[in-house]
C-alpha cells in the first residue's frame, strides 16, 4: 500500500493538527477528519507582518473566533514565502511534541506523487490526512451546504469569471448552480474565490462579521471582514 492510497482516512483513530485557512475546504475536511480522529489544532500561517492569514487573509482575530468557536488552540506564525515552508514544519514538530500524529488538510486535487504537504509532514515526522481528496467537487460542495455551514465570498479573481457582486454571497445550492452555468468551478479550485466560514456544526456560536470597503489590487478584489 502506497502512502497516497490512506490518505482519505488517515485521521481513523489518530490525533491531528489541521491545516486551516478559514474556509469552506478545510472546515469540510476538519469535519470529517474529527468524525474519525481528535483534532488537538489549527495551524494558521501568516503574512510576514502578521497582519493577515496567508491563504485568505483574513485578519487573526477572524480565525481566532472560528477556532474559539470550535474550541480548538491555534497554532501560528508570520512567515516569507522564502521561510514559508522551515516555519510550517517547525509549526508541525510542536503539535507533534503536543500529541499530533497527523496533518489534515483540505486538499481536493494533489498529485499522489510529489504532494508538498506529504513532504512537510513526513519532515516532521506525522502522516497526512486528506478526508477530500479526489472528491467530485461539486459533491464536495453540496456535502458541505447539507452539512449546515455557511461561508462568505471574501476573494474573488476578476478574470475567472467572478464578479465584485459576488463578493459577501453566501454560498448556497442556488448560488453553486449560478456559478457553474457561469462556467466557474463550485469549489473555486482553479483560484476564482476564496470563502471564510461563518457557521455550521463545528462552531459552538455563529461568527458575526462587519463587510468592510472592497479592496481591488490587479485582477483581485477583496472583502475585508472585522468583528461585529
């Protein structure tokens, strides 16, 4: 057996740390990685100034509400993409030394071979875990709205179809079918958005956000939340 080929249930009957962004992909896979396994944190990277979450820069004090919301302790650093990945694995030696045997993520489409991630964690010495990958995306959607999450359009990429009206959406079935008529993938795995998630059944307490300004930077445009 391959190391790819247990990827989808490494969790089973082991301690984690979850990679986490915020959004709809790595809840859904926290979720269902918890289903089989304990979750003892996130990790979170951040940008250099440590102003912003580096997948989708989200503010800490976002992601420090998810995880309260969740209950579980953030691990997290500020780092260049130059000392992205030494932080990461020193990220992961802690959880390790904390109890973790396992990295979750939520990647859908990583090349059995060659997965940066498997990398990282072999380095640290823990297995990896992806609860979603190679699902059908559009299965992976509909899993998560069933689910009873709700999660907010906070990145859009302009020249993949997305529109600055997307921005603040809240993705639902309704909104899946308009975007694939619109040609644009329900997950967003070809970079066309990011979301932030607001609720479901892993948080204890919905997280109440303010929409701030809309932030335009090349063919990108974003919607900066804060703490209502």
């Amino acid at each position: 057996m391959t190391d790819s080929t247990s990827w989808k249930n490494n969790a089973l009957n082991q301690k984690f740390i979850a990679s986490f962004s915020g959004g709809k992909d790595s809840v859904l896979a926290l979720y269902k990685a918890s289903q089989e396994g304990q979750a003892i944190g996130l990790i979170v990277m951040l940008e250099e100034e440590g102003q912003r979450s580096r997948s989708h820069g989200m503010p800490p004090e976002i992601i420090q509400a998810q995880a309260d919301s969740i209950g579980l302790p953030v691990y997290t650093a500020a780092a260049s993409w130059a000392e992205y990945e030494r932080v990461f694995i020193g990220l992961l030696e802690n959880a390790k030394n904390q109890g973790a045997e396992v990295l979750v993520t939520g990647d859908l489409d990583m090349p059995a071979h060659g997965c940066w991630h498997d990398q990282v964690a072999k380095k640290a010495g823990l297995k990896l875990g992806m609860p979603l990958w190679e699902m059908n995306h559009r299965e992976a959607v509909d899993e998560f709205i069933h689910l009873g999450f709700s999660t907010m359009i906070v990145t859009v990429n302009l020249s993949l179809g997305m529109t600055e009206a997307d921005l603040g959406r809240i993705l639902t079935n309704d909104f899946v079918q308009e975007l694939e008529a619109r040609g644009i993938d329900p997950c967003g795995e070809g970079g066309e958005f990011h979301t932030t998630v607001l609720d479901g059944p892993l948080f204890q307490q919905p997280i109440t956000v303010r929409k701030c300004p809309v932030i335009r930077d090349g063919d990108y445009a974003f919607l900066p939340l804060e703490l209502a």
